[in-house]
C-alpha cells in the first residue's frame, strides 16, 4: 500500500512541484529557498500520506503545505530582523503574512497584470544574469519539474555538469538579488530566446519523455502549450513566439494518436490521422498564419511549425510532401546547425528520394560525438536498412538503440522493431 502511496506522491509531486515552487518564490523572493520549502512539502507528504492517507485534494494540500512553509519563513525572517527592510517594500510579501486563506491569496497573485507566477518564475529563470546552458536547464529544473539525469539526456551532456550548472545558477541569481518579474520593452527582448527554448524543451520531455514507463507526460505539454499561449499575448509582434505556440499545437494534436489501448508505441506512419485533435491543429495553423503576417525572417520555431503543418495537412502519411519537408529542414539546418536537424532531414530525404538516398546522409553522422548516445540514430539506420532488405544490419542497429533508450516505451518498441527483423 505504502508503494502506491508512494507512486501516488511521486506523480503529484511530477505534476505540481513547478507551480508549488513558482507560488512559494513569489512570496519568498529566492528561488533557490522557494525550492528548499517545496521539498520540504514532499518530505512532509512523504512522512503523513502512508499512514494518513492520500488527501482528497493532494495538489492543494501540497500547495497549501509549502505555502506555509514560505510563511514560517517569512516571519522568522522579519522576527530576526533579516531582510527586514526587503520584505518592508514588498507589499505581495507583507499581503501574504496577513492573508490567512488560501485561495484569497491565490486570488491576490492573479489580479497583477501578468497574473501567472510560472510565468515570472520562467522569466526569473533565464534572467541574463546566468549563461544561456544555465537558463534553459533551471528551468527544466524548475517548471519542467525534470531531474538532472532527464535534463543531460535531453541535452546530451554529462549529469554532473547539468547538476553544478543548476546549482551556480540559484546561487547567481540569490547573490545578484534578481527581481521576480516578467520583464518590460527591451529586457524582454533580451531574454525571450532562452525563455522560448526553455519552454520548448519542456513541451519535448512531455511529449516523448526521456525516461520513465510512459512515452508521454501530458501534464507537461499542457504547462508548456500554456506558457507558450500567454507569451504569444505577451509579444504579440514576435513571429517565433507564434510559431512555437503554432509548433507545439500541431505536436500535441497527435498526442491521442501516438500511443494504442496498452500504451504501447504507434510511430506517424501507422497513426490513426482521425484521432488527431482537430482544434489544436486549427489553433496551430492559426497562429502560423499569425507568425507569417508579420512577415519576419524565418526562425528556428517557425520553420519546425511549418514542417508540423506539412504533416497536419497531409489527408495521409503516403500523401504528405516530404520534398518540401526535406527543403525546410535543409533550410532549418542553416538557421540552427544541429546533427538532430540533419538526422531528421535524412528521414525526409529517404522518404522523398528513396532509403539510399536517405542512408547516405545517415552515414555521414555516424562517428559523431553529439550523437553517440541518441538512440534515434541507430533506428533511423535500423529503419532505413530495413527498407533496402539489409535486415540483419538492420535488427543489429535496433537493438543497439533499444540499448540507449533510457523510456520504457521507446525501448519495447525498439526490441519489438528488432524482432520483426527476424520474421
């Protein structure tokens, strides 16, 4: 029973921690303590649920937890005469010791003009203060609700770095004092890139998780559609903010489609195009057509959009135009040189100019240190030598990438794919 708890716990706490973390720095102005209060929520769910039972609201109970967490805090704070001054000038800091409730508390963080503390929290995150590697992979930490290991796969770094990065990270940001804050006009501009990146990155780990037993963690593609859809309003003039939302609409429109009854695996090829979420393909196309109205260069996340476009308009997978795919992506690797851009315009390529084609240009990636540990190159091999009947080579590529995968789901489909070579 304690080990159900304890999963029950576990995926709360997956789907919370961001927006528990993201309330408590408001009222506690530091991240780095916001986070220290929000553990200590989860220790004391982790110490009362087993033998209390699961609470009927367990997200508000470990909201409500931290939040007077941040409280205790505060007023040890002002009682020692620590950061007296600071929380003296703070009126969201001084409301929130008076404001016994909470959701009058929750009411108060809304009527701002942002009104949404994870997006102050992303904004403090990828503050200038700290090196770009540094921003995207706090907030990974932070709202993505990610551990270190899942960040390093995601980018291909070791886990010790990405663990040192997070943790210089909160100490730049208590040292410089940064303000929690969506920032105005120019600092705004300045720090978009990596906020959209960050953004992206989270929506990619809830789409095709890097671990765990599920293939997908919707929890984590709404946030990041979320985030996505209040910056849109926020730089209304920016295409590449449209065309993320517009990028991550058609993604998630798939979502439904990507995985059958018993969770398993369904590769595009083989999806049901009628499970498709319609809506969010509409609400893609639409802000693609909002991004290509303002008649901006073409950036990384517009060019993906309209690769996803490409997709969503195809009535079939034969019917899709993988020569304009392999254009935009030849386009894209331009913009932002990536081996991953050149493995996924190999895939074009193969499609649109037979497996041969598309092989030769897998080859040339071979060897490459990025890539030495991204199980999607061996199963686009694998997947491309199956097709030119080499099938011996082929089961050995999957089965070498079925070995990376560190998701469940990604490894049963590849062990299933090796398999189907022997047939």
């Amino acid at each position: 029973m304690h080990s159900a708890t304890h999963d029950t716990i576990a995926a709360v706490w997956r789907m919370e921690s961001a927006k528990v973390v993201a309330v408590v720095a408001r009222m506690v102005r530091d991240i780095g303590v916001a986070e220290e209060l929000a553990q200590d929520a989860l220790v004391s769910a982790l110490e009362h649920w087993p033998t209390d039972g699961i609470p009927d609201k367990p997200a508000a109970w470990l909201m409500t937890t931290a939040r007077n967490r941040a409280l205790d805090h505060l007023r040890r704070e002002k009682k020692n005469q620590q950061n007296i001054e600071a929380i003296g000038h703070d009126l969201e800091a001084q409301e929130a010791l008076i404001v016994p409730d909470f959701v009058d508390a929750l009411d108060a963080a809304r009527q701002d003009e942002i009104g949404d503390d994870l997006l102050r929290l992303v904004f403090t995150a990828c503050h200038p203060v700290l090196s770009a590697d540094a921003r995207v992979a706090l907030t990974l930490k932070l709202l993505g609700g990610l551990t270190t290991h899942e960040i390093a796969r995601a980018y291909l770094v070791p886990e010790p770095t990405i663990a040192q990065r997070i943790v210089r990270a909160k100490r730049t940001l208590a040292e410089a004092k940064v303000p929690y804050e969506v920032p105005r006009g120019a600092q705004l501009q300045q720090r978009l890139g990596s906020v959209l990146e960050a953004v992206y990155l989270i929506f990619n780990e809830g789409y095709s998780a890097t671990a765990g037993e599920d293939w997908m963690r919707p929890a984590l593609v709404d946030d990041a559609l979320r985030l996505g859809r209040i910056l849109a309003e926020l730089a209304r003039n920016e295409a590449e903010v449209h065309g993320l939302v517009a990028l991550m609409e058609i993604q998630a429109s798939r979502m439904k489609a990507r995985t059958d009854a018993e969770g398993r695996v369904v590769l595009l090829a083989e999806q049901d195009r009628g499970r498709w979420d319609h809506l969010l393909v509409r609400r893609g196309l639409a802000a693609l057509d909002r991004a290509a109205a303002l008649a901006q260069p073409r950036g990384p996340y517009l060019l993906q959009a309209e690769i996803a476009a490409c997709h969503a308009r195809a009535l079939s997978f034969e019917a899709t135009d993988w020569s304009r795919i392999a254009a935009l992506y030849g386009e894209l690797a331009d913009v932002m040189p990536s081996p991953v851009v050149q493995l996924n315009r190999a895939v074009a390529v193969g499609m649109a100019e037979g497996p041969a084609a598309g092989l030769a240009l897998i080859d040339r990636l071979q060897g490459g240190k990025s890539l030495q540990n991204y199980q999607w190159l061996p199963s686009v091999r694998g997947d491309l030598l199956a097709k030119l009947g080499r099938h011996e080579e082929a089961r050995a590529e999957f089965i070498r990438a079925a070995a990376m995968a560190g998701n469940a789901r990604e490894k049963e489909l590849l062990l299933k794919r090796a398999e189907e070579r022997n047939s």
